[in-house]
C-alpha cells in the first residue's frame, strides 16, 4: 500500500469483456483498491464511453471512464495509477511483455488476474469450450458439445463470453431465444456471428456484463451449461470439464499466445481442429507443445468440414468473400471460411480494396486482407459494410461468418453461406470423452 493512501488506484486495460468482468468480480466491492479508469483497443468505438453506475456500485457513483489504450502512460502519469491490469486476450507473449514494460516504465505495477479471482462458480455442472487462438473453431466443438449433452437427456443452456459493444446499462444479462431477440436487442453482427449457430440449433443463449447476475439466471434453465469463450480468453464461469480448442493452421500459437497457453495447461481434453486441412508435421508439433505443459489432458484431432447452402453460385464465379472480423483481423489469419469454400469450388476471389470504404478499408489495409471482414460495431460501420459490397464488381457474395447481416444490412447480390462443423467421426470421438465426463460430475 503507498503511503498516506488508503486505496491502490487502479486502470484496467480491455477490450469490452474480460475487463469488465475482472471488475465485477474481484474490484467493484473491494475497499483496498480504486479503479479510476478502462481502457480500450481491438474492437472499434467502445472508447469515450463511460462504466455506469448503475454496474459500477455504490463506490463508483460517477462511474468509470473509458479511454483509448493509446494513451496508457498519459494516464498512468495523469491519473496517478498504482496497478495496470491486462484484462483482454489474442495477444502474443512478446506483446504481453511490451505492454507491461510501458506500463512499469510509467511508474505502475502490472498485474494479469488469474482463474481463481477471475471465474464465477455455478451451481450446475459447467462445461466450457476456449481456444488456443481466435479463429480456431470454438463454435463448431461447443454445437457439438451441446448437441451431444442435449442427446445425453440434458436440459443445455448456452452462456456466451461478453460482448457488450452497446448501452451498457440496458447489457447487465441478456437472454436470446430467437434470431428476432439479436435485432430487439440491438446486437452487433459480431455477437449476431456467435449467438446465430445455437439459436437455430434450438439453444437458449446468455450473454452480457454481469457474468454472476448470468450465471444464476442461466442455472434456472439449464442441467448444464455449455459456456463458450471469445477469443483464446479462459473461462469467466468454472468449470468442471474444460475443451480447449487448438489451430494445427497456427502451430506454435498454443504456447505463445497469451492468455491461449493457460488455456493449453489447463484443459481436460485438447481437440486439434482442423486437421484435415493441415499437414501432419504441422498437427504433430501442436501436440507435442500441447504434452509439454500439459500430461493429464485427453487430445483427439478432429477434422472440420465445409458445407455451402448453395454451392452453384459459388463455382467458377467471380465472388466476394465476406469473413468472420475477429478472426482476420485481431485473430491473425488472412482468410477463413469463406475463401476456402470459394476456392474449393475454383471460383476467381476478387480483391476488395478498390471497392472499400471507410472503416472496411482501413481493416482491409491494417490486416492485408483479400476478404472484407464483417465489422458492423456501429451504424457507420454497417454504411461501411452494406457500401463495400454494393459496390464490388462480382456474381454473388459468399459469406463466411455465420451471422445473417442481410437482417441488417441490404445486400443486393446473390449470396452463399458457408458453415464448418466437425465430421461425425470426430464429433463421436468427443462424445465418447464428454458423456463419460458427464457421467463422473
């Protein structure tokens, strides 16, 4: 404790996510510290805004500024912070480290919360699904997950990592039943991307801020809940049986990739997805990494397949490949889903950048991309992206995300959506592990 102050100041640095939740959990009642101040990166326009105080507490009345994490040594200097806390994920370990160098360099400590303050415990049995990295096919394992519980004769209630990118105050616990609960509840196409695959699957999903609030509310429905995560973050619930995700596309990331290693070491069962994509040696080195930090972990590889709902307008045309945002841009790969369908059916993938604008442009630059990422944060944005594709010179739209964006934007093009799922060898494979999980919990 410094001297002559009775409470630490702390800034925690997030993304809209985990750094609220850390909040909620460990600081919002807690009388040795102070949060003074949020800051925000990786998702667009969820800077400049305020913490209510209506989440905040009776400590926060004003509530809690949110500012760019660009001027993280202004405001340490500026605000007299004691304690800098990295609260948000898909980040290299080089990039932790830089990060907590400028945070030190400007007079603060620097702290990660670890799992044991950083994770609500429910009352039903949890199992969680995370990643390695984005991008490295959460959803298709966490459908089959919940699919094979919901088999087992469980009642399966899907909690979702937050997404809050909107009025706060209005997110503390949101319940999705339908696709017409994504549009009452303003959703961006990024949590439409994450919420879609489960609503149609006949799922109630969770989501929103206060993951204790979510927790106790998902309990009322559920036998047990499927918690899927963002990114490559650890679980916010605990849980009893743990799937960790990982990229053979991306060997090496699942021990240089923070926080995606503390989700390597701590899994009960490792899916290598994707394996029939990548070569042997690439799935073999993913695996030797993954038994190198951790023995007890179960590890099956799982190959992903590709479906499109209609392939004829992808064939030999000239598409444009709309992406899943996070995954190419945030999420380090270039293409996903949708460029691989297109070139699976040997159709010519036009190059977006000449017909971008605005905030798809700057991505497309920033990223290097040769696919329009679905970024829809904000009205502006979704002008962005609805201009973007108005504009581009091809015969159909393949789009690679699984969310619906025609519900928000007009697209005036033929489209093709593109889907993975893992195959039923593999799903039977992991269905085996988990119902013999189930059975011990």
């Amino acid at each position: 404790m410094m001297a002559g102050r009775s409470r630490r100041k702390v800034l925690i640095m997030g993304a809209g996510g985990r750094d609220f939740h850390d909040f909620n959990l460990f600081f919002r009642d807690n009388p040795d510290y102070e949060v003074v101040a949020f800051t925000a990166t990786q998702i667009p326009g969820i800077e400049d805004r305020k913490y209510p105080p209506s989440l905040a507490g009776k400590q926060y009345p004003k509530g809690i500024p949110i500012h760019p994490e660009e001027k993280l040594t202004e405001l340490i200097a500026k605000l007299d912070v004691d304690v800098v806390v990295l609260a948000y994920s898909d980040l290299m370990h080089e990039q932790v480290m830089r990060k907590a160098s400028e945070a030190m360099a400007a007079g603060a400590d620097f702290w990660l919360i670890g799992q044991r303050n950083g994770q609500v415990k429910s009352k039903k049995p949890v199992i969680a699904v995370v990643a390695t990295r984005t991008g490295a096919g959460k959803t298709t394992v966490a459908k089959a997950v919940a699919e094979i519980v919901r088999d087992a004769g469980k009642r399966v209630v899907v909690v979702r990592h937050p997404m809050p990118y909107g009025q706060l105050s209005e997110e503390i616990c949101q319940r999705f039943g339908t696709r017409d609960d994504l549009i009452e509840q303003k959703c961006t196409i990024e949590e439409m991307e994450e919420y879609t695959p489960y609503l149609d699957m006949g799922f109630v999903v969770f989501a929103g801020v206060d993951y204790e609030t979510i927790t106790r509310q998902a309990e009322k429905e559920a036998d047990v809940i499927v918690y899927e995560g963002g990114n490559n973050d650890f679980p916010l619930l605990k849980p009893d049986l743990q799937i960790t995700v990982a990229d053979p596309l991306r060997p090496g990331h699942e021990i240089r990739s923070f926080p995606g290693e503390v989700n390597a070491r701590s899994a009960d069962i490792v899916v290598i997805n994707k394996a029939n994509a990548a070569s042997r040696e690439d799935v073999a080195t993913v695996q030797r990494n993954i038994q190198s930090v951790n023995r007890k972990a179960m590890i099956i590889t799982a190959a992903s397949v590709l479906s499109v709902d209609r392939p004829e307008l992808v064939r030999k045309k000239r598409v444009l490949v709309v992406e899943d945002a996070p995954t190419v841009t945030h999420g380090g790969l270039k293409t996903a889903a949708g460029f691989s369908a297109a070139v699976e059916l040997k159709a010519t993938v036009i190059d977006p950048k000449k017909y971008a604008v605005g905030s798809v442009k700057k991505a497309i630059e920033r990223y290097g991309l040769m696919v329009v990422p679905s970024l829809g944060y904000s009205r502006l944005e979704l002008s962005n992206l609805e201009r973007t594709i108005d504009a581009a010179e091809c015969d159909t739209v393949v789009l690679g995300t699984s969310a619906d964006i025609s519900q928000v934007i007009k697209i005036r093009k033929p489209v093709a959506k593109v889907e993975y799922n893992i195959d039923g060898g593999s799903k039977k494979k992991l269905g085996i592990l988990v119902r013999t999980a189930l059975d011990a919990l």
